[in-house]
C-alpha cells in the first residue's frame, strides 16, 4: 500500500539500535572502574540478547506466543511464573514483550514492576514492552527510571517514549536535562517523533544550542530551518541551518539553499549551502551555480561539489570543462 | 473486469482514481460483480483467519524474484549508508507494488494452490493516490509483515539491491506506523514502531548469527502482533482498521 510519507526518519531510531540497548560507548567515553564494569556487562547483554534460542527455549518461547490469545487472568500467572523461575533472559525478554501486549491491571502492574526492579537486559526489555504496550500510567513511571537510570537505561526509556508516541514525556525530559550530553539524545527523540513544535519550544527558551539545528533538519522543519538561516545572529549557526536543509531535501529546502547561496553574507553560509545540496544531491541547482559562477575561485569551488556528487549534470560539466567552455 | 483488480479494489491499493470511480460504478449496478467481490472479500476473511499463512518455497522464490524485478525497474541507486534522504516518488511506489504482491501471492495461493513457477504475476499498475490510502486493510498489513519475514529469510547484507528492498521495507513499516495512529489504531503503531530499530539492525549488522538472532525477535514479534489481530478479527469485521 502506498501511505502518507511519515516525517519520522530512521535515523535516530538507527542511534536507538545502536546505542540504547547497550550504552557501551557512553560508558567506555566515561572509562571510570564503575563504567568500564557497566561496559562489559552491557556488551555480555547485548551478546545474549544477539543469539539464537536453543531448542528448550524455542519451545518455551513458542508457548509464549500463544498466550496472546489466551484470558488475560490465565495468561498473566504464568508469565508471571516464567519471569521468576525461567533461567533464560531470552525466554524472560519475550515473556516481557507478550505482557506488555495484554490488556488487564495485572499484566500492566507486573510489567512497570519489572522496569522498576528487574536489572540488565530485562529491565531495558520491560521498559520497552512498557513502550509498546502503551499504557499512560506505567508511561508517566518513565521519567523516574529515566532519572535514576544508567545510560542504557536512559536510552530505553527514550525508545519507548518514541514508541509511544508520548511527546509532552519527552518534552519534559528536554526541559529537565541536566547538560548538553544528556539532552542530545533528548533532542535526537524528538526530531525522529517529528515534534516540530516542541522543538521550537525549546529553541524560543534558548535550550539545545546548535544541536536544535540537527534535530530540526531530522524533524523536516523547513520553516524553523530557515527562520535561523535567514535571521540568526551567529553566521556557524546560520551556516548549520543552511546545511540542514539538504538533509531535509524537498523541493522547497532546494530552493530556499539555492536562495541561501545567492543571498549568503559569509563564504561559510556559501560553502554550507553547496555541502546542503550535495547531501540532497541537487546537481540541477549546483550545474546552474556552475554556470553562473563570476570567479574562478568560485568555479573551481562549484566545480569541486559537482565532481562529488558524479552523474550526468558532473560528466556534463568535466566534459565542458575539458574543452574550456562552460555547460 | 479481473478478480486481481477487485482484489486491488478492495485492498484500496494499485489502482488509479478513475479505475476506482469505474468498478464503484459497476458495482452499483451489477449484481453479480457484487457477488464476486464478496467472495473475493470472504476469501481474504478465510485467509486472514489462518494464524500462518506459510507460502511454499517456490512461491516465497517468485515474491522475491519478482520483487527485486521491480525494485531494479523502479529504483534508484542503494541509499545513502547512515543519512536516509527523503525518497523521491517514484521510489514510493515501490512498496506499493511490493504490498499488492504479496497480497495477491497470498490470495493467488489460496486459490490456485502451488501455482507453476513459470506463471507470471499479475500485476496492476500502482498508482495509489492519497484518497486510497485512507483505508488500511488487515490482510495487506498482514502481507507486509509476511513479506517483510519471507525477505529476512534469505536476507543477504552484501548485496546492494537486498538491502535497498529492506530500506524500502522498514520505510513502508514507517507508513503502517503512521497510518495505524492516524487511523486510531496506536496499539498497532507503537508495535510497528518498534519493530522498525529491529530491522534497521538487521540491515546494518554484519554477524550472520546475531542478525539470525534478530530476525528470530522480529519473526516473533511479527507473529505475536499476527495473533493478535486474529484475536481482534474473530471478535469484529475483519477487513479494515
């Protein structure tokens, strides 16, 4: 089927996989006795979580699924019973996923008790079975685990808050952040939920600094973008701003970094606006720069994109080039 | 008119606006067109009450042939590695036709058994517009999900062209994703939500056991979330969210 093209990109969510199930590069950058401890246990987790079930645990993982259909006053006991008798984290981290798919108080209660208690890999499965399943008082526990939480677990609760779809949490989550490491993440939540007005929020109370920028290009916000390309006092930030629109690539964000190059005030805003249309791959709008070039030193610059980006408008160009005329 | 252009009537999918205006029209006046469209309609209910729709090797085999036959007719270059650009149209409509295949191997299966691989697939024209995508039928997000585990099965990271087939695939997710909540179906999207970083790893990873391991966690997501619209099918009318 063909649906409405989602401003959610999987570029945060690849920063999710990457990183919040293991937190391992926030702990080695830490390289204390007690991080480099955490490091190793959550490189242990991740390679558990990344194997394949042995034959008991397949069948026990088998049995799991078809509680889905089962009474939830059935189901629960025995999930219940699995999480506290089952020697498998990888039996107990389905049997988590399955919890947080019933509909009843008990299944729910035993859940946010599981992110709540349980340590390691569990306590990130429970969290993001929490996320899944979407209930808005285990939801609002979130920020509390968040707050008291390592890395990994800080990075689960932001993948189930985005799974959630629970913007105003993660808001919340932004405007308590306690430094700029902490909240870039916080940000990277928010660009990949498309939370544009959230994010102006932010950028109006002077939170988040030249990584709002990043996170307005994920989010798609053309506007916002732009309003800092045209009007922000800083030209470092006016050149992001101007890059940023080539991540967001539409026709409108082409136009508006051809507008940005032809109106740029600083050679740093020009040379944004030309890496912007390289990440879009705008070779129209740098073919017609090429031709309008007035330097050399210009030309060359224009050139040096164009080579970059290859295809038939650069070929077109060298091939100019080669016999001294210009395409 | 052909029973595949009813069934793509009915999944609101692959069919031009002006097609759609003309079988509502027949429809409204021919009675027996109505009564192959509720067969076509019970079938698909029938289909959909399976829990596992297995399709034999050969046709899983074609679905890929013919989805990578599309994907190299219609599609750009692989993706950029660690940025993903917005997609132009024309690679859209990619995941439409790759939606309206498995549908229709699906359907196709159920009614013909072990078609002979030599048969081609019929194929309408994909042409979704904006007003057929208002609806979002259980057995194409059914046929997502089987489409998205038949390719994860031989999923080969080294080739370019299976990995860009998974991009498109992981963005088609992000569109049942969006369609589910608009559609107030949030149970829906958050599990499609969060099968998507699964997948992404999928694609980046390159230990064949771990990304094994993975494909084990999405297979049983998947299915869970199978069972579950069974669950909710049995209780209500099962063809759309």
């Amino acid at each position: 089927m063909l649906l409405t093209n989602s401003r959610r990109t999987p570029l945060a969510v690849a920063f999710f996989a990457a990183s919040s199930l293991t937190g391992v590069a926030h702990a080695q950058a830490s390289a204390t006795p007690v991080a480099v401890q955490q490091a190793e246990q959550d490189a242990a987790q991740q390679r558990d979580r990344r194997r394949m079930p042995s034959d008991d645990e397949a069948l026990a993982i088998a049995a799991l699924r078809a509680l889905m259909s089962a009474p939830p006053e059935r189901a629960v006991p025995l999930i219940e019973r699995t999480l506290r008798l089952q020697k498998s984290d990888l039996v107990k981290a389905r049997a988590l996923f399955v919890l947080g798919q019933i509909n009843s108080q008990a299944a729910r209660m035993l859940l946010l008790k599981s992110a709540q208690e349980l340590s390691g890999r569990l306590q990130l499965e429970a969290i993001r079975s929490i996320g899944i399943g979407g209930d808005s008082g285990s939801i609002a526990a979130l920020p509390a685990i968040y707050a008291n939480g390592s890395p990994a677990v800080q990075g689960a609760v932001l993948e189930a808050l985005l799974i959630a779809d629970s913007k105003p949490m993660v808001m919340q989550l932004a405007l308590t952040a306690k430094n700029p490491k902490q909240l870039e993440p916080v940000l990277n939540t928010l660009a990949a939920m498309g939370a544009v007005e959230e994010l102006r929020q932010l950028g109006a109370r002077g939170i988040g600094g030249d990584k709002l920028v990043h996170a307005f290009a994920v989010a798609g916000d053309l506007a916002g973008l732009l309003n800092i390309a045209r009007t922000h006092a800083d030209s470092g930030l006016r050149a992001k701003a101007i890059r940023g629109l080539g991540i967001i690539g539409t026709p409108a964000a082409k136009a508006a970094m051809l507008e940005r190059y032809q109106n740029a005030k600083t050679a740093l805003e020009k040379s944004a606006a030309l890496e912007g249309m390289l990440i879009a791959n705008d070779q129209k709008s740098v073919l017609t720069l090429y031709r309008n070039s007035k330097t050399a030193a210009e030309k060359r610059e224009v050139f040096s994109t164009l080579s970059k980006m290859g295809g038939d408008a650069a070929l077109e160009a060298i091939d100019a080039a080669l016999q001294g005329q210009t395409p | 008119m052909t029973d595949d252009e009813l069934l793509l009537f009915h999944l609101s999918d692959g069919l031009s606006a002006e097609r759609v205006a003309q079988i509502q029209t027949a429809l409204a006046s021919d009675a027996d067109l109505r009564k192959r469209l509720a067969h076509l309609q019970a079938d698909l209910t029938t289909l959909n009450a399976k829990a596992d729709v297995a399709l034999p090797e050969p046709v899983q085999q074609r679905l890929q042939l013919k989805l990578r036959q599309l994907q190299s007719a219609s599609m750009a270059p692989a993706r950029a590695p660690f940025w993903h650009l917005p997609r132009t149209q024309s690679a859209w409509l990619l995941p439409a036709f790759a939606a309206s295949a498995g549908a229709l191997v699906m359907w196709l299966y159920t009614h013909q058994g072990a078609m002979p691989n030599t048969q081609p697939l019929a194929l309408a024209p994909a042409t979704a517009t904006s007003a057929q995508a208002q609806t979002m039928s259980l057995p194409a997000l059914r046929a997502h999900l089987l489409q998205t585990q038949t390719l994860l099965e031989t999923f080969d990271p080294t080739s370019s062209q299976e990995r860009a087939l998974l991009g498109e695939i992981i963005a088609q997710n992000q569109n049942y994703a969006a369609r589910a909540q608009q559609l107030g179906r949030a149970d829906l999207a958050r599990v499609l939500r969060a099968l998507e970083p699964v997948l992404v790893e999928v694609e980046n990873i390159n230990e064949p056991s771990a990304r094994a391991a993975l494909i084990e966690q999405f297979e049983f997501e998947a299915n869970s979330l199978q069972t579950k619209l069974q669950a909710r099918a049995s209780k209500q009318a099962p063809k759309t969210i």
